[in-house]
C-alpha cells in the first residue's frame, strides 16, 4: 500500500526522503542497500540527488516503493 514520488536532479548523492536522509528514514542497513540497487546496477551511484515523498505502508513496503520509483525514474532518464 506503500506509495512514493520520486525527483531526481543531477549532483552529488544527497538524499532528502520525506525531509530525513536516507539512513535516517531507513535505519535498516539491508534496506538501505536495498533502496541503493537501482543506482549500482546502473552505475549511477553520487551522481543523482534524491527527493522522495513516501506514505502508507510499513517500513519494508515503503523501501520497495522507493526502490521501485527509482529504478523507473533512472529508466526514464536513460532506457539503455
């Protein structure tokens, strides 16, 4: 039931998850690397910042969420 939005701009790795860093809203360090995936598959890692607004679900689904946003947004920027 996890919904996220998901903005990413050019620079240098920052993350602002419903105003929290990454590992702040995440303290979990699987889902941590969890979320991260999409960015090391694609050899992105540091050069996206990210904003994302995520509500419902619990903290795994909301992981998912974000995982699956950002991995569509990366697809977005470049289909290759």
């Amino acid at each position: 039931e996890a919904v996220c939005r998901v903005y990413l701009t050019p620079g240098t790795g920052k993350w602002a998850i419903n105003g929290r860093t990454l590992g702040d809203y995440f303290p979990r360090p699987a889902l941590v690397s969890s979320i991260q995936l999409p960015f090391s598959a694609t050899e992105n890692q540091g050069k996206w910042d990210v904003m994302a607004n995520i509500d419902g679900g619990g903290v795994t689904g909301q992981a998912g969420a974000l995982r699956l946003a950002l991995a569509r947004a990366i697809v977005k920027h470049d289909e290759t």
